[in-house]
C-alpha cells in the first residue's frame, strides 16, 4: 500500500492533512530533528567562545556556515539523519555523526568535530528541542488563530449588542440578554485564557546526564558550567535559544511548564467546547440560519438539512485534543528515579494533541463566518415570554414595600401561559407611583435587557 491521504492511520495525516500544513512543519519528526540541529550549533559555537585553549573561537566563515544548516535545513538533511539512525539507533546520536559528516571538507570544523554534543545527554538536546517546538508552535499558530477566532468573536458582539434575545436558564425561560452580550462573554473567557497560553514560560535545560554537570566539570572542573549554560539557553537566537533556564532537573527537564501549558491550552479548548454547543443549540432554536454553499449536502436522505457541522466538528476535535492534552499534562512531569524512556514517546504526540485542536480552531472559525442571524425568530422567541416580566415587576413591588410581591407573582405566572395584556393587566391593579407603573406598562421582554448591550459594546 502507498502511503497517500487516504491510507493515513492518523485523519491529521490523511481527511484534514490540508488543514495543518502551518503545523507539520513545527511538530513533525522533521521539525523535531531541525531544533536538534540548532541545539547543537548553538552549544557547539558557544564552546568555541568559552576561552578553552583546546577549542579556539571560530572563525566567522565556520560560523556563516553553521548557522546555514540551520536555516536551510532540509526535508533531505532530515532523512540523511534517518539514514544513520538505521544503525546506531539512536536518534540523537544520528543527528550527532550527521552534523559531523558536514564538517569533512572543512579543516577548521573537522579539527573541532568532537567538541559536537560535548558533554551533553541526550535529553539536553531533546528538552531544548521540544521547547524550541512548543514557542514556534504557540507564537505562530496556536495564538495567532485564537486571536483571529476572538477578533470575529468581538465583531459579531459588537455587531449584535442590541439585538435582544431570550436567556434559557435550565433550559427554560429567564431574563433577557442580548445576543452580542452572549458572545461578549465568550471573548473575555477566551483572551484569559490566551494571556494564560502566552504567559507560560518555555524553559530548558542543559546540565548532563542527572543534572549535576558531572562530564563538564570532569573536563574542566574550575569552569562554570551552570553559568555557560544559562547563558546558551537563554541568549537570543540564533547563538543561543532564546528560552528560560531550568537550574533543577533529573536527566530529564522536569516538564512541569509542558503540563502548565497544556492544561492552558486545554483550558481555551473547554471554553470553546462550552461555546460549541450554544451556538448549536441556537441554529436548532432558528435564532441563526447558515449560508448555503453551492453543491454542500446536510443529508443523504433529507434534502432540506442544512447541519451545524462546522461547530460540531470543532466540538469533537477539541474533545479529543483535551483527551491527549490532559494526559500530557498528566504524565509528563512523573518520570522514575533520574529518568525514564515513557516520556519520550508520548513528547511525540504533541503535534497530535495540537493539531486537533488547531482543526478545531479552522472548523469554529468556518462556522461562524456562515452564521446569519435571525431576527424575526429571535423577537417572536421573546415575544411569547411575557411571564419574565415577573422578576422585574416583583422587584419594583419590593422597592414600594407592597406584600408579598414574589408570592403574588408566583401565583399569578407559574403553570399558565402569560400575555402581554395579562402582565399588564397585572400592572395596572399595583398599588405604586404613576410614573413607576407607567414605566412597567412600556416594558416588554425585549426591552428588559439591562446592560447588556453596553457590556457587549465595551468588549
């Protein structure tokens, strides 16, 4: 079998592979090996800066060209790695002879070969890797499609601040809101829980095999190691890796900042899910239609069905990017003793976990653009629920100490429909100001909105 779209295990790889061309770049074993190339560069230069007389500063053609793997590394400098990893497999260890096989025509590098992943452990190349992954992934996609997925978010509540519109409590009738004020509430959960994505620091590690620099120090004892590498970890690219430095660490980093960004993530997701689902129950309530698209089908059967498909999309792919996320966040920082192998196949899925939730982003993102409100369902929807008049009408009683105003309403609106003109009949019998009951008689389900058309404006 060839391997193509439709023979693909994962429907990241095959139905949706389209969608995530932003992310297979970031999160895939090609991505992976590209942050190990520049991981070991960068150790490697700043080696060659340390002041060791074995090692002499390089000279800025070797640096030029350095730096250039890194920049033009390839889909063919990938599988080369793989090619070696055939035989010492060992993935690191192959980026490791790779990186020194392109030092052969080069005298100056060639001389300094072994000072490549000098000292270091497998899981300094790796942690600095991931974390290289995790930042390109949050700066360039994950962020910038929640923005985008905000900003149509804000529009629409803006847009829709006046409409009115019934609230369902428990599913049933209650106070007015308007539609753009409902959707104001989903943007500010949503840009708290992006400031909770964006603030996560990205941290790695560069310390030896159990943290404790043991090889450094055995090779020059008087050196300070932990400095040198905060120092690689956290100078800007492209000579250093622009993160934040864990000073702790088994041999592994202990990816505790994995499982706090993850559960952020997860966090958006959830609102999202929550989000999802309204707007699903509304299409079902009428209160938006959706544009019709040219050739689309709702039904093999029913020609008339046009499905909220985008959103129910969205909602299984978030549930299934929270299912991965959870366990991430779960099991990555319990690793045994100073180390053990199940974190590293689990860091693989990383991609998975992100990309469904970034197919969920599209899918939300499709789905609202083709939303069409619709304002004769939702004014006729309020129009037959007068009885939510009741909360204002008891609370004006309370103001002018009538008795038992709350009783009174209860007994008159619970179990029986209500009319505008048995509300209003109601009105009409208080014992209160003119201009009070006047005011009442002029309300409507409609017009009971309070701010919320100030509030959806002011997001």
């Amino acid at each position: 079998m060839t391997f193509s779209p439709i023979t693909a295990i994962s429907p990241l790889d095959g139905r949706y592979a389209s969608k995530l061309d932003a992310l297979r770049p970031l999160t895939s074993e090609l991505g992976y090996m590209h942050r190990r190339v520049q991981v070991e560069i960068a150790w490697f230069i700043a080696l060659s800066d340390a002041g060791f007389a074995q090692f002499k500063p390089l000279s800025a053609g070797a640096r030029t060209y350095l730096l250039g793997l890194v920049k033009n590394f390839s889909q063919a400098d990938g599988e080369a790695i793989k090619a070696i990893e055939k035989t010492t497999n060992h993935d690191v260890k192959a980026v490791e002879y790779w990186l020194k096989s392109k030092f052969e025509a080069r005298p100056e590098l060639l001389a300094a070969s072994e000072f490549v992943h000098f000292a270091c452990t497998s899981e300094d190349i790796n942690n600095t890797s991931h974390a290289l992954q995790l930042r390109a992934v949050r700066g360039t996609v994950l962020l910038p499609q929640l923005d985008r997925l905000i900003l149509m978010l804000r529009d629409m509540a803006h847009a829709y601040a006046e409409v009115p519109m019934l609230s369902r409590t428990h599913g049933q009738t209650a106070s007015p809101t308007t539609v753009g004020k409902e959707i104001a509430n989903v943007v500010v959960r949503l840009q708290a829980a992006c400031d909770k994505i964006a603030n996560v620091h990205i941290l790695g590690k560069m310390n030896g095999a159990v943290g404790n620099y043991n090889a450094h120090l055995s090779a020059w004892p008087d050196f300070d190691w932990e400095a040198f590498a905060k120092r690689v970890v956290e100078s800007p690219e492209p000579l250093g890796l622009g993160l934040v430095f864990q000073p702790y660490s088994i041999q592994i980093e202990p990816h505790d900042y994995m499982a706090e960004l993850f559960d952020a993530v997860a966090r958006a997701n959830t609102i999202l899910i929550d989000w999802s689902r309204d707007v699903w129950g509304y299409v079902s309530l009428g209160y938006f239609k959706q544009k019709l698209r040219d050739g689309e089908v709702g039904s093999s059967t029913m020609p008339h069905k046009v499905n909220p498909i985008d959103f129910e999309n969205a909602e299984g792919n978030l549930g299934l990017s929270n299912a991965m996320l959870r366990h991430l966040s779960e099991k990555l920082p319990i690793s045994r003793w100073q180390r053990d192998l199940t974190d590293s196949t689990v860091l693989r899925n990383i991609g998975v976990a992100l990309g469904y939730a970034v197919l969920a982003y599209q899918s939300m993102m499709a789905g609202l653009g083709k939303l069409e409100i619709n304002t004769a369902a939702i004014a006729a929807d309020l129009d037959e629920a007068w009885e939510v008049l009741a909360e204002p009408i008891q609370t004006v009683m309370r103001r002018y100490g009538l008795p038992q105003p709350y009783e009174q309403l209860k007994a008159f609106t619970r179990g029986q429909a209500m009319t505008q003109a048995l509300m209003q009949g109601f009105i009409e019998g208080l014992a209160i100001p003119p201009e009070e009951k006047a005011r009442l008689l002029a309300m409507s389900p409609a017009s009971y909105t309070g701010k919320a058309a100030e509030l959806a404006r002011r997001v």
